[in-house]
C-alpha cells in the first residue's frame, strides 16, 4: 500500500504551504482550484488566503515541471528542477503546428513579457502584435520558460497569467551545472514522498528517461516515514499527488471501479481516500460537497473533510 504519510496526507503539524511543496517534490497545478486543495489535503490549518499569499510571495513558483505538466515548485528547488524537467522539443513542435515561426520567437516572448509583471493571454497577443494568438502565445511561454525567461504568476480575474522571471524572481533561473547533483536531489526528494517506489515510477512521474532515472535511483537514499495509527480518511482533488506520483494506481484503485475515476477524455475526478485506498468519487459546487462511494461507507466518516473543505473555501 502506497504511504498516505510519505505524501504528507496524515496532516502533520505546522507545515506551510512552501515546505508541504518542498516535502512533495514538487505538486501537480494545470488546474489551479484542485492544487489549492491539495494543500487543505495535508494541513488542517493552513487557509486557501496562506497558500495564494506563499504564491505572491514567490515562496512558490507554477511553471512547467515534471512531465512538461504546471506544477508549483519551490524557488529555492527551481534551478535543479529545471535542469532535469525543461526541454523546448514540445514547445517548438507545439508552435510549428500553429503557425508561429521565426529565428527570433525567443527574443520575441522575452520582449513582450521584459519589464511588464504578470500578463494575460489577451495582454500577450496584444504586445506580440500578430505573430501569436490562442495556444501560440502559451507555447512561447514555454520555450521562454525552458530558457529560465518565464513563469506563470497569479491568476488576474481567473484568467493565468505569465511573466518575465527577472520581474517575478530578479533573476531568470539559472539551471544547476551538475546534472548528477540534480539526479540525487530528484531522487531522494521523490523517494521521501512516494514510498514505496521504483525507479520506473520515477521515470513515470519526472518524465526522465528509465535509465537515468536508475542512475538517479542509485545515487540516492531515503528512509520510509513510520506509520500512523490512527486511519486517515481525506477527500483528495483531482490530479492530487497521491494519483499522479507513480506509475500505475493499480495498488490503490479497483479495476472495477478505475472509469468512475477516470473516465477519458483527460478527466480525472476527486476521490475519496480511506487508509489509502480509493473509495469513491466526490464533487462540488460551490460549498455544497455530494460524495459517490462505490460501495457503503461508515455513517459520518466524511463529515469532518467536508466541513474542512467548507472552511478552506
């Protein structure tokens, strides 16, 4: 059974939203509402106000990470992280199937972005004068961003946002020269966060290539968190760490009930988390919470997360 401790989900103490990121590795973001919950998954103190504050703060950084996917990052861990995850061979495909083309796309997004703060998609188009619209404008984000050019700030009206790294940082990020000091911080970082675990699942989960990710295995160490005694029941987002962070999720969900979670089209539903094991699905609107287990469940075991979700909206 995967540890629900390793992923931090038995709530230890005075954790802020830096260090549960920091402990993590890094936490999945391409949806920004399910992120924030992942960090009340983890904290029965910290509000959502801390969070987005620790965000404007540049405690912690969303950006492209492992995989290529959004991830929040600490800024201290951004120069190694980047080293491993960055790579502008999508970016450019990416842009090449949209149209924008030229020798000069890098100097032309770090120009529009240089000096402005966080910019919206529409701002972007605007400075970019024609040469990138819709997706075209985030796929010159991303190549900035594998140069060390570009982030993506804070929401501005619920639109993202995107952004110089020397305004947001005062610095572009610099990306660590020792690609096996990388390798042993990546590794050791993950194997703290996701036991029990194999090379393969790193590889899975960093989008490394199998052999490195052994090399990496290799170079590290990390002892396995003890044990909780008392169950630990969590209603975890989507996308939550816990469901990204190895290869497979046979260990934790049952075959029969695998398109409840995940029923295609990249949709990936909230569970419900009973000693580790996937027991249902949940939903929102607003803050009125309605939970689908698969099949009965104790009278009132979930009555205190939804309470908690209530109270972090």
């Amino acid at each position: 059974m995967r540890s629900v401790e390793a992923q931090l989900l038995h709530r230890p103490p005075g954790l802020g939203a830096g260090e549960i990121v920091r402990r993590l590795t890094a936490m999945q973001a391409q949806d920004i509402p399910s992120a924030l919950l992942a960090f009340r998954a983890r904290s029965a103190t910290l509000t959502r106000a801390a969070v987005e504050d620790s965000w404007h703060a540049r405690e912690i950084v969303r950006t492209w990470g492992p995989r290529g996917a959004l991830h929040f990052v600490h800024a201290d861990d951004l120069p190694w992280m980047h080293t491993l995850t960055s790579s502008a061979t999508t970016a450019l495909r990416r842009l090449g199937e949209e149209g924008v083309t030229g020798d000069d796309l890098l100097a032309l997004i770090a120009g529009a972005l240089e000096g402005q703060g966080p910019l919206t998609k529409a701002d972007l188009e605007e400075r970019l004068a024609g040469r990138a619209r819709g997706q075209g404008v985030v796929h010159l984000v991303a190549l900035a961003a594998h140069h060390g050019l570009a982030v993506l700030g804070p929401p501005r009206a619920g639109k993202p946002t995107y952004v110089h790294t020397a305004d947001w940082l005062g610095a572009p990020i610099v990306p660590e020269p020792d690609r096996e000091r990388a390798l042993r911080e990546l590794a050791t970082r993950y194997r703290a966060a996701h036991h029990p675990a194999a090379p393969e699942d790193l590889a899975a989960w960093s989008g490394l290539a199998l052999g490195e990710s052994r090399t990496a295995w290799a170079l590290s160490s990390a002892q396995p968190p003890p044990p909780q005694e008392a169950p630990v029941v969590r209603l975890a987002p989507a996308f939550d760490e816990y469901l990204m962070g190895w290869r497979s999720r046979d260990p934790i969900l049952p075959a029969e009930h695998a398109r409840k979670v995940f029923p295609g089209g990249g949709i990936l539903r909230p569970v419900v988390l009973v000693d580790g094991t996937i027991k249902g699905t949940w939903g929102r609107k607003g803050a009125n919470v309605t939970v689908q287990p698969f099949g009965e469940l104790p009278e009132g075991l979930l009555d205190d997360e939804i309470a908690d979700i209530r109270r972090f909206l």
